[in-house]
C-alpha cells in the first residue's frame, strides 16, 4: 500500500482593515512581490480581495512576512527589494536570526539612522568588530562586509573612541588598464573608495564627510602609502584585500597602533593580481585563524542583501567553480 503524500501545511487569513490601494501596493506590478515571496519561501499564494491563502513548508513564516509588509504599506512602497529585505529578515531562512536572538540586537547607530544586521553572519561580524582589535570580513559581494565596517568606524566616531577613520584600498584594477589618472593623491586613489565614500555619504551626509575629510578626520590612503605608519586611535578599513600580496598584508597589519581598531574585507575568489600571485588574504587565513584578538566572519550566497538575482548570481557561480574549503 502506498504511503500517503505529506499535508502540506496551509495558512488562510485576511488583511485588515482591507485597502485596494495598499494591497496593491503590497503585491506590487503584475503580483512580482507575491511572485518574489514564492520563489523565495517555496510556497503557493492564492489571493481574493484581502484574503490570502498560503500552501507551503513555510507557510506560517511567509504569513507573518506578508503581514509585517502590509503594515509597511502605512507609510512605504514596497518594493522587490524591500520584499528581499523582509524575506532575509525572516526567522525561517536560512543563515536567519534565532527566535533567542532579538533582530535588533546586532544595530548600529549612525548621525542619519540606524543601520541593522541581517542575519546571523552579519550579526557575528557587527559583534567581532566591536570586540576584536582586528576583523575580517569575507565572502561574497553584496554581503555588507564594507557598509558594516564603514558604520562601525562612524559610530566610534560619534562617540569619541576614535580620532580618525582610515580608509585603505591596494589600487589594483579590475583586469583592466585606466593608464594616468590626473589629479592629487586623493583625486587618483577614490575611483578605488568609491564604495565605502557612498556608505559615508549615506551615513553621514555629503557636507559632513566632505568637512571631515578636509580636516583629515577622514582620511583616504592607498596601501602603498601605508608602509612606515603607526596609526593611534584610528579605525582603519582595509578593503578589497584579496588584491594584496602577503607582504602588503603583513606590513598593513602591524601599522595597527594603541587605541586603534582594524577591519579587513574581501571575496578571495575575486582577486585581480597577476596570475600566480598568492593573495594576502587567503594567506592570512591560516596565519591568524587562532590568533587571540583576531576575528574572521565567513559570509555565503545566503547571506547576499543586494538585489536578490546577485544572490543567484553568487551560487551559480560557486556550484560551477567550486572554491577549496576556506
């Protein structure tokens, strides 16, 4: 006798007080919002007016998704990446916060905001930079290693743990050859910091940075620059470290002064050194992996918080290039 398929598990409810508008907003053009949570959640939505009726593992958890974004539609858009937001959000994804661990634990405070961890690596990495004098940050693009880094060192600063932030990039191109670049040091070196100058500007305001800056609170530095420094009260920000060498890495680990936090970040299966050049930070891994004071925070696809066809992207490429165990 054959076994019974499973039930799966269903969830009907209705969204109140019901609003066209809202509902419309939450669903979204064409239902891509509905279609997103789907895909996502692997469940079945069926709607009528403002009743839903949800068929799936994850039922219970697409429900309480769906109402927590219809009671965004108070005052918000919402958006395919506001859905994608929500989805990381929930408890039942994978790599999501426990029911023990309250999302606003791991935030941060910035002059224009606050900015929240998503997920369990996020978390741990938010906690590691707060408690390690050096951190690592490594995996995937999209996965926030640079904007938490960056957040962190303004939240010193708001709070007078630090005198200045340091931002540091090995000006390596990305297989590509931009020739002579015109201008002072700072002008040729932040085509390279663009992204962690828009987490600033985001954070702080384009005024404030820019006033920083000039007074070199903020300061910019390409890792060439950094040999023979003692850097003292600093929160010093190494990004794109898979694109230094060993020795790069060395010298910029011990320019870590009193008083000074240290952040390096980096995807060692992105690296634009020379074929057969050894990148620094996969050589560090095994160097400080047991080293008191010293963290690393290992991200995956899952942890992706960009649009979520760059999480697609990521797993694609790992299941067709499969990277040796970090």
């Amino acid at each position: 006798m054959a076994t019974p398929a499973p039930i799966e598990p269903v969830r009907e409810f209705d969204l109140v007080p019901p609003d066209n508008t809202r509902l419309a907003n939450l669903c979204g053009p064409l239902d891509e919002n509905v279609r997103l949570l789907e895909d996502r959640m692997a469940v079945n939505v069926k709607r009528r007016g403002a009743n839903f009726r949800i068929t799936g593992a994850r039922a219970h958890a697409a429900e309480d998704v769906m109402r927590e974004l219809y009671e965004a539609t108070r005052h918000e858009d919402i958006s395919l990446e506001r859905v994608h937001l929500a989805l990381r959000d929930s408890r039942d994804m994978p790599g999501a916060l426990g029911l023990d661990e309250p999302a606003d634990s791991a935030s941060v405070r910035v002059m224009r905001g606050t900015i929240r961890a998503r997920g369990r690596n996020q978390k741990d990495y938010l906690t590691n930079i707060r408690s390690k004098d050096l951190s690592f940050g490594i995996g995937p693009a999209g996965t926030g290693k640079t904007y938490l880094a960056v957040a962190c060192a303004v939240e010193a600063l708001q709070a007078d743990r630090i005198r200045r932030i340091i931002l540091v990039r090995p000006a390596v191109e990305a297989g590509e050859r931009l020739g002579f670049l015109p201008g002072d040091l700072t002008q040729k070196v932040d085509p390279y910091l663009r992204p962690m100058y828009d987490a600033l500007y985001e954070m702080m305001g384009f005024d404030r940075v820019a006033k920083f800056i000039e007074r070199n609170v903020i300061e910019v530095a390409p890792l060439a620059f950094m040999r023979g420094r003692s850097l003292n009260d600093s929160y010093i920000i190494l990004d794109e470290a898979q694109n230094t060498t060993p020795e790069q890495m060395k010298m910029f680990l011990t320019r870590i002064g009193f008083g000074s936090r240290a952040v390096v970040t980096g995807d060692v299966t992105q690296t634009d050194l020379p074929a057969g050049k050894m990148s620094g930070l996969r050589h560090v891994i095994n160097i400080l992996r047991n080293t008191d004071g010293v963290a690393f925070t290992f991200f995956e696809a899952a942890d992706v918080v960009r649009h979520p066809l760059v999480q697609r992207i990521v797993q694609a490429y790992e299941a067709h290039t499969p990277s040796e165990k970090i």
